[in-house]
C-alpha cells in the first residue's frame, strides 16, 4: 500500500513539473505585450508605442529592433525624422538607435522633434512651480534656449505642437491644458523658437484634445460643451474659423493634415471607432472595437490613409497593433512581437 501511494505521489510530482514546464514554455513563446500610444516615423515605414521598446516595420509587421536597453518608459514614444532617435516624452529621454544609448535626460512634462530633427523641444519642469520651454540640440548636445511660460501656470499641463513645414521650422505651438474637467475653454502661445518671443497668445472657446500644423494653419480638435468642434488658426494673420462636427462620442486623434478624425462612441451597447472627413463633413468608415483596446492610443499615419490602434495586454488577450485604411475601415495589417520569459512573468504579475 505504502509503495503504491509513493508510486502515485511521484506520478503527481512529475506531472505537476511537466505541466508547468509546459506552462514556462507555452508563455516564453507567446506575445505578451501591451501596445499603447502609437506613433508613426515621418515617412510612415515605421512605428512605435510607449511602454514597450519595439520598433515595428509597417510593411512586413515585423518588429525591426529591440531597444530593451532603453529603460525610460514614457506618455508617448516619437521616432526622429531621420529614424535615429527615439524620443520619449513624460520623463525625457532621447535614445539613439545606432549607438544604443540613451544620450538625454531631463525633468519634462512633454517633449517633440522640430520638423527638420535639428531640435528637442521640451517643457523644462526643474522648477515645478515656473515651467520653461526648453531647446536641445542634437548636434551640440546642449540646451540652446530656455524660454519663460507666460500666465498661470496652476492646475495647467502643457502641450508642444511643433511647425510642420520647412519654412516653419523655428516657431511652435505651446497648449495650455486645463486640468478642470469642466472648463471648456483654452489658451496657446505661437512662440519662436529663435529668441523666444511670443508671436501671438490666443483664446481658444474649446477644451483642446488635439492640435497639429497643416502649412499655414493650425487645427485644434476640441469640445466644447456635449459638442465636438474643429478650430482653425491661421498663423500669419491669427484669424480663427470654428465648425461643429457632425458627430456624437469623444475625439480620440487627428491627423497630421487635420482632415480626418477618428473618434469613439456607444451605439446599440455597441462600441466603435468612427473616421469623420473634416472637410467633406462626413463619416467615412466605422470601426468595430476589439478587446482592450486603449482608446488614447491611437495615431494616423503621415498621409493620413491609415489609422493604427494598439491594445493593453489581459489574460487570454495578447496585445498587438492593428493598421487599418481609413476610407474603407478594414484591417490591412496586424503587427505582434515576442517577448522573454523574465519579462512575460513580470507582466502577468504586475497586472
């Protein structure tokens, strides 16, 4: 009787190691990550996300580089307009894919390359109390200006938008961010990045979402009451133009041209992603949503043809980035990448 129950004890054991063994393996080989806060490169070929050190090839789906050696996760990932640099905004750090290394660090609340890559533009936070707009230079490897924010400061995050165009290079739109979920209302310096000098301080009547640069014009997606709205600023006069947009739920990006929107709603317990033409005011393409998607990190490709979301990881659900085509809605690319063990099992305990 004794050696039969050993003989069943060790059956057990065995089994047991077997099954986690398996289990080892089964998560070593399986993605697991969470892809939030997308970002594409300039010419579109590639593609980043916050929180994970992948860089991904649009074209093949395939992750191109592992910059594990880039521990500074942060809010947002930007990939320099040469593809050099990776540039992580909350929490500065700018890391250089050729050498792997990270080469700048700073105290920042937001942080964007200028359109020619020449500069870091950043909202300095070494003194809390008096932010300052900061410019680092790549070739110089030094601060080259630092600017005082004009205003209240209190309660207030900071947004760069950066000019778009060669002959805009040196100028840069700072948004002021009320963190009063119900003030509807907000404010921009359109400064010069040269000296400092505040071109213009303007007024916004919306909670700005989002802003981008399309040439001469500056679009700031925003809301204002239960309406969403679209206002147009252009930098050489200041004149400003408002159209209320046609549609019902929570703007969630831009694009770079300010045409499109892509934008979130319930519709029948039905949960969607919607893509409005700004400019032919209408809905384009409807997207269902899947699981765990983060709605905030979303981003449209330069051309604004395609839209990339990325979902969190939750057990059974891996995450992953999906491309889709913004006139038509469909998926045209999906894009995973594998992690290790030691970093699997840290996910899964850490969630």
């Amino acid at each position: 009787m004794k050696v039969l129950f050993k003989r069943s004890l060790i059956i057990s054991i065995l089994s047991a190691l077997i099954c986690i063994a398996l289990i080892c393996y089964y998560f070593a080989n399986r993605p697991v990550l969470s892809v939030v806060y997308l970002s594409f490169s300039k010419n579109g070929k590639e593609i980043t996300s916050a929180l994970q050190p992948y860089v991904w090839d649009c074209s093949s789906g395939m992750v191109m580089e592992d910059n594990s050696e880039n521990k500074s996760p942060g809010l947002k990932t930007l990939i320099s307009p040469d593809n050099r640099y990776l540039l992580q905004s909350s929490g500065l750090s700018l890391y250089d894919r050729k050498n792997k290394k990270v080469i700048f660090r700073h105290n920042s609340e937001d942080a964007v390359f200028t359109n020619n890559g020449k500069l870091v533009v950043f909202v300095d936070n070494t003194d809390e109390k008096n932010p300052r707009i900061s410019t680092w230079s790549i070739e110089k490897t030094e601060i080259l200006k630092s600017f005082s924010l004009s205003g209240n400061n209190k309660n207030v995050s900071y947004s760069i938008i950066p000019a778009n165009t060669g002959e805009k290079d040196d100028i840069a739109a700072i948004c002021r961010l009320s963190d009063d979920y119900d003030d509807y209302s907000g404010s921009i310096e359109i400064i010069d990045l040269t000296d400092g000098k505040i071109l213009k301080n303007i007024e916004i009547p919306v909670k700005i979402i989002f802003a981008t640069f399309n040439g001469t014009q500056l679009i700031i997606a925003g809301k204002k009451n239960n309406e969403n709205r679209i206002v147009r600023i252009n930098i050489v006069n200041f004149s400003q133009e408002s159209d209320v947009l046609d549609i019902k739920g929570n703007i969630e990006a831009i694009s770079g041209d300010g045409r499109f929107v892509a934008y979130f709603f319930v519709e029948n317990k039905r949960r969607c992603f919607g893509i409005y033409n700004v400019v032919e005011k209408k809905v384009v393409s409807i997207i269902p949503e899947w699981s765990n998607l983060i709605r905030g990190g979303i981003s449209f490709s330069p051309d604004g043809k395609n839209l990339a979301m990325g979902t969190v990881y939750s057990w059974p659900h891996n995450g992953e980035i999906r491309i889709f085509d913004v006139e038509t809605g469909n998926c045209i690319k999906r894009l995973n990448a594998p992690m290790k063990i030691g970093e699997t099992l840290s996910k899964l305990f850490s969630y």
